[in-house]
C-alpha cells in the first residue's frame, strides 16, 4: 500500500477486502485466458456486460473476449446493442452471409459514430461473420439493436418491405407514417409541436401500422424480412412516444426507452426461441439495476432492473470501472470526437477503491460474498462517461452514487484505459444518436 495514500481504516479493511475477492484477470491479448473465469456466468440465460463510458477500448474488448466465449462455450446465440434496429440489421445480415449485410462507413454513421464503428466492434463483427459462416443457418448467432432513435431510418425500412411486399398496404403505411413526415430530419421537433398544440400527435397512425404488421406475422409466411420490419414498426412507435415525452421530463424519456430496450430484448429472444440466450453490450447505467441507483431513488428504471424482475437469477449484470487513462468522447452534442485524459477517480468513489487493491484488471463476483456485500452496502460515488465527457465538472457531471452489489453481479475493473479507434464514417448531421442523455 505504500504506493498509494493513506486511507481511513474503514476504507483500508474494505480495500483489504476487495483485494482478497478480486481475481487477477489475464491480458486481453490472451483472450482465452482472460476470458475463462466468466464461464462461471455461463449458465445464465441473460448476460448484460455494461461499460463505464462509450469510448473505453478495453471495455469494448472485454466484452468481445467474454462474448466470443458465451457464444462457442455455453450456447448463446444473441448479442443485443445499445444501438438502432436498422443499423445493426445491416451487420446482423453481414455476420450471418445474408444479402444486404455490411459493416461500412454507412453503419452507425450517425453521431457518436465512434460509438459503434470502431476497430474493436469491426474485429468482432468479422469475427463473428467467421463464426457463423460454419455454422448450420439455425445455429448463427444473431447481431441485433435495442435503442429508440432510428424514426426515420425505421419508417424507411418498413416501406421498404411493404413496397416489395403488399404495394397496397405500402401506400396506406405512407399515409400513416406521414403524420411523421415534417420531423424525421429533427424528431424532437415533433415533441415540441405536440406539446405545444402546433401538431396533432401521430399515435394512433403508427400503433395502427404495427398491428397490422403483428397480424401479418399471424398470416403471412414472411420470414425474417417481416420479422425485421415488424421490429422497425416497433421503433417508429417507441420512438413516436419518446420524442412526446422528452419535452416532458427527462424520468418519463428515460424510463420509455429502457423500457423499449426491454421490450426489444424480450421480442428477439421470443422470436429465436426456447434455447435463445443473449448477450446484451451496453452503458453500466443501462445494464446495472437502477433501483440500487441515484438514478433509480429518483424515479427512473433501466433494463438491467427489468431484466432482474423478469428474470431472476437467469439475468447476470456485470459492470466495468477504470480509474485512469483516455477515453474518446466530444465536449458537447454533436461535436467532433476527441482523445480526452480521464481524470483519477475521486477519493471515496468505488473507483478509488478498486484502485487501490493495486489490481490492473480483476473480477469480482459480488453474488455469493456476504460480508463484502456488507461492507460495500453504503453508497458511493460511482463514474459513468457518456458521448460527452466535461472533465472540468465532472463530479456534477459524471458521479452519481450507488450500492455495487445491489447494482451489479460482478465488477471488472481495468485501472488504466485507453481510448477506442474510430472506423472511418459517412455522419450526417442532426439529432445525436443519444441525445439528451448521451448514456
């Protein structure tokens, strides 16, 4: 301990703790040796691996090193994104040999591209496409996105099916999803028309258009083309709803779209069915039960917590932690990427904590350990980097306070970090991907 400060005695007993608990994880250059103590997570039907910001690349290898083993070692045969549906249909159909697939600058060209077009996504992508390509069809892992803001991209996608489709139906799905029409550019103007009495709100048109395509499914041999509109149908309600309820407040938002990812992740394992197992890759404040949260005590809920309700022990959330490094994150909405310098975890954080076990990765089980449940059953500060990332205020910004073990069934922690590598990208500009939570 010589290395670091001096701490209070509770802290020292506790970090005493956490280092006896902490098992030392191998280099993610060694993926199969790093990877093999999260088999002990194998047996679970749902496994959400989180990440304390969006621009970490060792969270993103991690996460592709533990899949890679979920998927060849325990039968999981889903890996859901915190991304859009119709973006990551694009991948789905390239990972799976399908027509129409690809991983190129037009996917997930919208703010923050780093995001998702990023050398560590596109090494497992072509992984995974590797995967497949010997497997039977029924065998393939999917590649799918759970997020709520591909309005107009997802109105595109279900006209295209019904053009090909049922040319009749397709002109009555224009004239519903035109109610849409002078908002897709800028769906949150649509919010604010609303609210404001400028415009009708269109919810009756698009719930209208996804039952008649969820009668479709009943009647109609259409596959997966009709399965994947019938999902983009879903997105263009979710999203209908959300851009009304953001001018609204930020709890109501928030709560719609986790419980749309939800609802998403549920549809996709129904549709793969019984032996469906999923991976689900997405922000620690997604994946970790968010009634153990600030967030959660004021009101807001998240995937992670509605997986645990549904779920039950089938559901293993697991979050991640860094200390120092870099991260790649802009300054404000829809700004330029930048490599910024992550600040040292403030002193009483969890981070701090971890920090100094003098681990430079772990994994802690906190499942089965009652008496460092016990001595992590206070809440801390606990920091959570988004798209953006506001060094200069950043215990405003990006701390919250949380209970661990409430929140996460396990904890991995990478004491220094670096920055993803973007992908090239086509970005076209308006409403950010994430925005307003960049979460």
């Amino acid at each position: 301990m010589a290395a670091f400060e001096p701490l209070p005695a509770d802290d020292a007993t506790l970090v005493g703790m956490l280092r006896e608990a902490a098992l030392p994880l191998a280099s993610l250059d060694d993926e199969s040796s790093f990877s093999a103590p999260f088999s002990a997570f194998g047996k679970a039907r749902v496994v959400l691996l989180g990440e304390a910001s969006h621009g970490t690349s060792e969270f993103y290898r991690a996460r592709a090193a533990i899949t890679r083993r979920f998927i060849e070692k325990h039968g999981f045969n889903i890996v859901a994104v915190e991304a859009d549906w119709p973006d990551a249909g694009r991948v789905d159909r390239y990972v799976r040999n399908r027509a129409g697939g690809e991983y190129d600058e037009h996917v997930f060209a919208r703010f923050p591209t780093w995001m998702w077009r990023n050398r560590e996504v596109g090494e497992f992508v072509d992984w995974l496409r590797g995967y497949n390509s010997h497997q039977p069809a029924e065998g393939q892992t999917e590649f799918r996105g759970l997020d709520v803001y591909s309005l107009r991209s997802s109105i595109a996608q279900v006209l295209h099916y019904l053009d090909k489709a049922d040319p009749d139906a397709a002109a009555l799905a224009r004239r519903r999803y035109g109610c849409l029409s002078p908002f897709q550019a800028e769906p949150g103007w649509y919010g604010r028309a609303v609210l404001t009495g400028e415009h009708d709100a269109c919810e009756d048109a698009v719930t209208a258009q996804l039952q008649e395509l969820l009668l479709r499914q009943l009647d109609d041999a259409g596959g997966e083309d009709l399965f994947d509109a019938t999902q983009n149908a879903r997105v263009v309600q979710a999203a209908e709803r959300y851009y009304r309820l953001m001018f609204r407040g930020s709890t109501q938002s928030w709560n719609m779209r986790d419980t749309h990812m939800f609802d998403m992740l549920q549809t996709v394992l129904k549709a793969r069915g019984p032996d469906a197992k999923i991976v689900v890759w997405a922000h620690n404040s997604h994946i970790g039960d968010a009634s153990a949260t600030e967030m959660g005590w004021d009101g807001q809920l998240n995937i992670g917590q509605l997986c645990k309700a549904e779920f039950g022990s089938s559901a293993v959330t697991i979050g991640f932690g860094t200390h120092h490094g870099t991260v790649a994150a802009a300054d404000d909405w829809d700004e330029p990427m930048q490599v910024m310098s992550v600040v040292p975890s403030r002193p009483g954080s969890v981070e701090r904590l971890f920090h100094q076990t003098g681990h430079s990765a772990s994994l802690t089980d906190l499942r089965e350990n009652a008496g460092l449940r016990h001595a992590l059953s206070a809440p801390r500060l606990e920091r959570a980097i988004g798209v953006v990332y506001r060094p200069d205020t950043e215990l405003q910004s990006h701390y919250f306070k949380a209970v661990l073990p409430n929140q996460f069934d396990a904890y991995v922690w990478f004491d220094e970090t670096s920055a993803v590598t973007p992908l090239p990208s086509d970005a076209p500009r308006g409403m950010p991907e994430t925005y307003p939570f960049g979460l």
